[in-house]
C-alpha cells in the first residue's frame, strides 16, 4: 500500500479517536453541569442519576463531582452508592483524615463499621502511595509556589523594595522553572498528583501550584502565553478543568474577546448580585457565552443560578468552581456612590445572605 495512503489511514484513525475522545468530554461536563443545577434546584436523585451517567462516560473523574455525588448520594440514604463514590475518592489519593473529619461522612461508619474501616484504610493507603511517588516533584513544585507567594505578598504590602520590573523579574523566572518541569512530566494534576485538600476538609480545586500559571497569564499582554500550549493539551486530555482554565486566562488584563467572565462579570455588595455596566450588553454576553460554549463551560445564566445557591445556602457543603467578587465595603460614600453608578442590580435581597 502506497505511503501516502496509510498516512491517510492514520491521520483519519487519530482524528476518529481523538473525535470520539472530545465527544465524551463534551457529554461529560454537559452531564456534570446538569447535575450542579439539578442541585440548586433541590432535585437532588435526578442529581445523582446524572452523575452517574457522566461517570459512565469518561474515566477521568474530578473529584469535586465526586465529592459532590457522594454527598447527594448520603442525602439520599443510598449507601451502597455513597460508599462506591466514597471509595474512589479514596483511591485519588484524599487520604483518611478527610472522611475522619468531615462529619457527613460519619453515617457510612454506623452503617456498615467493616467496610468504613476498609475506606480508611484504602484512603490511608493510597495517599502515601502518591506521596511517596511525587515526593520529588512536590517538593519542586512546592518549592516555586512558595516563592510565588512570597513575591507576590511583598507586592500586596507596598514593598518599596519590590517595583513592577522586579516583580515581573521573579515571575518569569518561577514561570521558567516550572515550564521546565512541565516539558519533563506534563503538567501535573489530581490524576497523577493526588487530590489536594486544605486542613484535610476542603477539596482544593486546582493544584497550589497553578497559581503561577495565573500569574504568568496575569503579567503578560498577549493570550498565547509560556504555559496557554501545555494547558490545552491537558484540557483535550481531560486532565485540567475547562472552568479552572478559563479562569486562569481571566487573570489576562489583555484578554479581549477571550474573557470567559469567571471572575469580575458578577459582584456581590451588601446582600445584592450587580453586574458592571460594561457587560450589560446582550451582545457581550452572547460573546462570553460562545467562548464558553467552545470550552464546554456552563452559559452565564446558568453560572449565576449556582452563585445565587450558594449565596442563599452558605451552609451547603456542595462545592462548585463558580465564583463572585464580593465588595465588604466602601472607603467613602463617593466610591459607594461611583459603584453603584456603574453597575446594574441584577439580584436584590439575596435569602439566607449576611
């Protein structure tokens, strides 16, 4: 068979594959999205139902849509699903304390004591297998992101040692050390890193690390950035949150027609949800939802509805990756005044608020 052809042959194989690879990540965060919503609407066994299909979908599951499941599914009183969601929670690496200290774990323990103590056991075990295999890479990694914050606290105190070149200086050396790093692994995330929690309670969303690639979209006038080629090679994987993505290119002041509004689009003041007047545009919104829907993200309507859950329900452990500006308050009534000027009530009242 002539050359040319079985090139022909392979490129339709690898766009086949890698078609069919989109189609289920596309489906998946559809699916997942839906169950978010279903949540906020307190429907919460279609919520689980269609977790578990998004499950059957992709083999890369978040473990916020875990944690998330295995939540709906103890409310629910469905134990046997909540102890199979709980278990692969287990097996990505959070570690035992997290179901030791998070009390709506608890019932799983009184209602089958044997097989809680093989969850704890798994959890305990599986974490220090990825401890113990990334012990050198953590360390690197933990290593750049502490001298990331230390730079960028300076920054945040005035410190007059510190001006914007010197700034820009540290970044892109902690930029460069961490690309390095990257070429090397791959750009590190739950899958191969474990899931990261804070206190031992709170699932972090994205790796600490993952900052600096904020930064470095942050401090550059231009979208294709040091890391943009790494990150979309991971988001085609499945291996980096579409959402976690966009709101590390939203940290761009330069971003243009590529803000996907995950950050400054809504801003809560005084129990209240505003949006700034330059998005009071039906047409910018449609922009922003197309960029969105290219990335496979919830619209904005659709985001808002989770803000408001959470806003009404503080006390709600489901966790979601939407977030909201909030403004404690003014330094004088003229920048009140100024705000509010310049912002358009969408919400007003908000129950449950403080």
């Amino acid at each position: 068979m002539p050359n040319f052809i079985i090139s022909i042959l392979l490129l339709l194989l690898t766009v086949t594959g890698y078609g069919n690879t989109t189609k289920d990540l596309k489906s998946y965060y559809a699916l997942t999205n839906e169950a978010e919503l279903f949540i906020c609407h307190g429907q919460n066994q279609t919520s689980l139902d269609t977790y578990k299909k998004a499950f059957k979908i992709n083999t890369n599951h978040y473990a916020l849509d875990l944690y998330n499941a295995a939540l709906l599914a103890l409310d629910l009183e469905d134990f046997k699903a909540a102890y199979q969601l709980s278990f692969m929670l287990a097996e990505k690496g959070i570690g035992n304390q997290f179901f030791e200290k998070k009390s709506e774990f608890h019932c799983l323990k009184k209602y089958n004591n044997r097989k809680w103590m093989n969850l704890i056991a798994v959890a305990k075990n599986r974490q220090n297998y990825f401890s113990t295999k990334n012990k050198g890479l953590n360390e690197k990694l933990f290593d750049l992101f502490t001298k990331d914050q230390e730079a960028h606290f300076r920054n945040l105190r005035k410190d007059p040692t510190l001006d914007e070149q010197m700034l820009n200086s540290i970044d892109d050396s902690i930029s460069k050390k961490l690309y390095d790093i990257i070429v090397e692994n791959g750009l590190s995330s739950e899958f191969d890193l474990g899931i990261q929690t804070e206190n031992d309670t709170t699932i972090l969303s994205m790796p600490q690390f993952y900052i600096i690639i904020r930064h470095n979209f942050q401090g550059k006038q231009k979208f294709d950035t040091l890391f943009n080629q790494v990150c979309k090679q991971s988001l085609s994987k499945g291996l980096l949150h579409p959402y976690i993505y966009a709101n590390m290119r939203d940290a761009n002041p330069a971003n243009g027609n590529m803000f996907f509004g995950t950050s400054h689009l809504f801003v809560k003041y005084k129990c209240a949800i505003y949006i700034p007047d330059e998005f009071t545009d039906s047409k910018k919104i449609v922009q922003i939802d197309s960029l969105r829907e290219l990335y496979w993200m919830p619209n904005v309507e659709q985001s808002l509805v989770k803000i408001k859950y959470k806003l009404e329900n503080p006390r709600s452990s489901f966790r979601f990756k939407e977030h909201i500006s909030s403004i404690g308050s003014f330094g004088n009534s003229a920048s009140e005044k100024s705000f509010l000027e310049s912002s358009v009530l969408l919400i007003n009242n908000i129950k449950g608020c403080k």
